[in-house]
C-alpha cells in the first residue's frame, strides 16, 4: 500500500513542479541582486495596513530591532509565496531570537491578506501596498507586468533605516533560508552596536 503525502507535502511537490515546467513566472528574470535599491542605501518610509487592518510604519518597526522586509508577488494567487509565508511563519522563534522583526508586503488587499493568514495561522504582518508605492520605492515592482506585483526578495534594514543586505533565497530547506536571515539579522545589529560610545 502507497503512503500519501500529507497536504504540505503534496503543495511543495505542485509547486515545485510547476517552477521546473513553466519556470518560476514573469518575475523569475528580476530575480538577481540587481533588483531593488543597493545595498547601504536609507530604507524608503513606509506605513500600511496588516492583514488585521493595523497601520504599522518602517519607522515602528525599526524601534523594536532590524527588520526583515519580505516582498511577495501574492499570498492570493501565488503558490511559492504562500509556501515562502509558511516556511518564515514556521521558523519565527528562530528568526526573532535573532533579533529583527519580519513583515511581509504585497499588492493584495487587506482581505486578501487577512483570508491566507487566518487559514494558515500568520501572525506576523502581511502588508496591503494595494496601490505598489512602497514596491515601487524599494524598486521592487515586476516591470514584466502591469498588474502592480513585486518580484520575491528580502531586504534586512538595520535600525538607522539602511539596507544592510539583500536576500534572494531559492532553497525550500529552513535550515537554509533561516541560517542565511538570521545571520544578515545579527550582522545589521551588529551595526549598531559598534556605533554606541
């Protein structure tokens, strides 16, 4: 008698499937460290709607520690990204113990938001961008459409609101993505620990 997969794993092998097939979509291209601001630049500002419907700012977010701002082409209608959501939502202990905070962004609505991260059980901020100024600021928008989407990557933002690294994680494995976070969030504290008198 075959095992079943159980329903992650059955999600992880779709996905998976459909990246080798089609490839991993319009954004795939804009996928390379040349995406987004560089590296040492000031963070844009930015406050937005959570999927509760709280406004949280870069600038609330920066006086609790670095923060890790990940951007998502959809938690509605993109397999990779609700899976990429689940894996950081998994692993939360792990990346806060390191000090940062992680918030994702996209241009869904709240609602949409709101809908993936009560049946998946997020409880760190998904932010609606529904009109793409915050993508667009971090030069984040995927040229290859016009639908307003980002392209994946990661920003870690040190506490004096700089860019202290870009991630573009293509591992499924949390040992990985959560090794490569946690040490761009020890790096941006770091920062500022060397600047105290």
């Amino acid at each position: 008698m075959k095992k079943l997969l159980n329903p992650y794993s059955t999600l992880c092998l779709l996905a998976v499937t459909a990246m080798l097939f089609i490839g991993p979509g319009p954004a795939g291209a804009a996928q390379t460290e040349e995406a987004g601001l560089p590296i040492g630049q000031k963070a844009p500002a930015f406050q937005l709607p959570d999927q509760n419907g709280a406004e949280v700012s870069l600038a609330g977010l920066l006086k609790q520690g670095p923060v890790v701002l990940v951007f998502i082409r959809s938690a509605d209608w993109c397999p990779a990204c609700k899976l990429r959501a689940m894996q950081f939502q998994r692993n939360l202990k792990a990346i806060e113990a390191s000090g940062g905070h992680i918030v994702g962004i996209s241009f869904d609505s709240t609602a949409a938001i709101k809908k993936f991260a009560d049946r998946q059980k997020i409880t760190f901020p998904l932010l609606s961008d529904a009109d793409s100024k915050t993508i667009g600021a971090y030069g984040m928008r995927n040229q290859d459409t016009a639908d307003g989407s980002a392209v994946h990557g990661i920003f870690v933002i040190d506490q004096k609101a700089t860019i202290r690294a870009k991630l573009f994680p293509v591992s499924h494995e949390d040992s990985e993505v959560v090794a490569e976070l946690t040490n761009a969030l020890k790096a941006a504290r770091n920062v500022k620990e060397e600047t105290k008198p």
